[in-house]
C-alpha cells in the first residue's frame, strides 16, 4: 500500500536580509515623502522598525533630509482663539485637535503671523507674546517691551521666524529646537510713527527700537511677507504705504506703492517676484494686478507693471459665481494666495496659475489664513481603527 506524503507547510518568506541591516535600512525610510502619516505607517510594520523611525538620532536626519516642509493646513483667528484646518487628503490630513493650544478665560488672543514651523500670538491681557510650535507642543511666552503699554505706544502687528534667517532656515530644515527671532510692530498715534524691535531667542533679550515716520494713524492689520533679509507689511491705508523691517541693520522704512495702482481695489498683497524679488498684488473684481519692485541703497522702491492675470481665465468661474474674491493668506514657499470666493476658498499658485478649491467645511471665510508646514512626525498620527489594532497586538 502506497504512503501519501506529507506536505511540509511553508513558513512566510521573512524580510530581505538587506532590511536587517538598520544602517540600510535607515538610508531607505529617509528617502520616504514627509507626508505626517509616512513614519506611523512605517512603525506599524513591526517593532524593530518601529524602534529606527522613532530614534531622535533618525528623526533628526530624516528633518534634515527634507528641508521643504509639506503645507499641513492653515491657522486662523476664531473669535481671539486661534484653530488650525488641515488641507491635505486622507491619510495626511490632520484634525484640529491634534494641535490644541491651552485657553484661559477672560484671555484675548492675536494671531499674528505663522513662519518656519511657529506660531506667534499675542495676548493682550497678558501684555505678552506666545512662540508655539504645535508639532512638538513647546511654548515661549516673552512680555512685551514696557513702552509699549497700549497707550502712547501699541502693538499693532509682529512676525515669527528662524533665527538663521530665509537661507539659513532652508539649509538646516526644521527648526523645532533651533532658535528664533521675534518682531514686534508697533504705532504711536501721537508722534504718528511706527516702531520695531527684534527679540532674540538666544539671548532672551529685545533690541533696540527703530522707527520711521508714516503719513496717517495707520494700524498694521497684514500679516508680514519674508523676502530675502526683510519683513514686509502693507499699512492699512493702503496710500500710507508698505513697512519694510531691515533684519540685518534692524531698519525701518515706508515704500511707496505703484503710481499707477488702483488704491480702490479689493485688498493687497505683498508677494515674491521673478528671481526673488519685491512684488506686489492688487486683487480687482475680475484679476489680478502685479507689480514688481526694486528698493533702492536709499530705501526708494521703483515700481513696474508686471503682470494681469485674469481670475475667470485661472478657476474657470463666472464672475457670478466667483462673487466677492478677498485675498484671505499668502504662502511664501508656494508663492500662492488664498481667495475667499462664494463656492469656497481656492489656493492659486502664482507663478503656474495652478489652483485648488479648498471647499467651506471646515474653514471660516472672515479672517486671515496663515499657511502653517512642518514635518509632523508624531507617533500619536491618528490612523484607521484597524492599523491600530494591529499595531496594540504587536
């Protein structure tokens, strides 16, 4: 009588011996996208890997690998607290409670500008600034300068950024633990002049002031544009002009604007012009008027026309659809506007005119965006119930 063999049951081919080896492995996972759910996916695979991508030592690496943070999402001011909506698609996007900031009553908060992976906001009860990183959770609070006591002097505007400057933020990447500068903006409406002061994170100290005069009591309601080494903010008066912040020489300067520009427009924005220069938008009803600037050793801006761009021509909207266009925020490393329309808000890129409609769920359309990236690498990304199972069993 024949015996029937048995068949022996083959065990699941193990990884590549290639992926055993961490220093291989390691150079692999860098070359991932920096989407926020790349490194929570990769720990799922199994203990050792999750061991690698939660290393300080990798994640500093893999920070430094992509040294252009993806846009997550937007910050805007709701009512004096700010909220964060994210942009980006499942699996990426991330919901507003992962970036909650601590609120104490009777507290007014402003949101003032977003930059290299901080938010800044003032509170003015406190009479104090808040530097908040919400991927890693840190806060900074920095009492105001004494002068600036809401009375003769008051603190109309500021702006947040690496302490390396735009060149040295791009070379080194994130900036969680680096330090940074803190611009304070301030008006006196009786000497009818506006003042700066630079605080620094690595001496714990401010400045000292500089001002220039302005031609009305003008408050400073923009957020601030980055251009090479200086700040920029539209007044707003527009005919009062643009503040320019030096940050090398910490001076402080009005530009005019364009002759030629209809002060009569929606609203304005300072934005990046061809091989990185001043530029300046004017929203109309119906375009986009551009005009691109050169400032002078004597700090004299020269003006000339850029460039119309026809907004029905980008989005593919009637001019009954579109309703009333209102520049909500600008992207410095897209060189692209938010604009509030009636169908929702749209991303325009204005270099490509490539667009994106947003939608309205989610996002308030009666307050400034300010665009918020950063490489969110925390272990906590929120994922599908059955990936964390998965992962609970491992």
């Amino acid at each position: 009588m024949a015996h029937r063999r048995r068949r022996r049951c083959s065990s699941p081919a193990g990884p590549p011996r290639a992926l055993e080896d961490d220093d291989l492995l390691a150079d692999i996972l860098l070359r991932l996208p920096p989407q926020p759910s790349t490194l929570p996916r990769v720990a799922f695979v199994c203990r050792s890997w999750r061991r690698l991508v939660s290393d300080p030592a990798f994640l500093g690496r893999f920070r430094a690998r992509h040294r252009s943070p993806p846009l997550l999402g937007v910050f805007m001011d709701s009512s004096g607290h700010p909220v964060f909506r994210s942009i980006m698609d499942p699996p990426n996007n991330i919901p507003y409670q992962r970036f909650p900031l601590w609120q104490n009553e009777g507290h007014s908060w402003e949101l003032l500008g977003v930059r290299h992976g901080r938010v800044l906001i003032f509170s003015h009860t406190r009479r104090e600034f808040l530097v908040w990183d919400p991927a890693t959770g840190d806060r900074r609070c920095v009492p105001a300068p004494l002068e600036f006591d809401g009375k003769k002097k008051f603190i109309s505007n500021g702006a947040v950024l690496c302490a390396y400057g735009e060149q040295g933020h791009a070379q080194h990447g994130e900036c969680h633990s680096g330090p940074f500068q803190l611009v304070l903006i301030g008006i006196s409406q009786e000497e009818r002049r506006a003042f700066a002061c630079v605080y620094s994170s690595q001496t714990g100290e401010w400045g000292n002031l500089s001002s220039t005069a302005i031609r009305y009591q003008d408050n400073v309601g923009t957020a601030s544009t980055l251009i090479g080494d200086s700040l920029y903010w539209v007044l707003e008066d527009i005919e009062s002009g643009i503040l320019k912040l030096d940050l090398g020489t910490q001076r402080l300067d009005v530009l005019d604007i364009p002759q030629n520009m209809d002060t009569n427009c929606s609203n304005y924005q300072i934005i990046l012009a061809d091989r990185g220069g001043l530029g300046i938008a004017a929203l109309r009803s119906l375009s986009f008027d551009m005009w691109k600037g050169k400032v002078g050793h004597d700090g004299v801006a020269s003006w000339v026309s850029w460039k119309t761009v026809k907004l029905e021509e980008i989005t593919g909207l009637s001019r009954d659809v579109r309703g009333h266009m209102i520049i909500l925020g600008y992207d410095e490393e897209d060189n692209a506007v938010f604009l509030r329309t009636d169908v929702g808000c749209f991303i325009v890129e204005l270099e490509s005119m490539k667009f994106r409609n947003l939608g309205k769920t989610n996002f308030i359309t009666t307050c400034a965006y300010h665009p918020y990236r950063s490489l969110y690498t925390s272990e906590g990304f929120p994922l599908d119930n059955q990936m964390t199972q998965v992962f609970n069993r491992a």
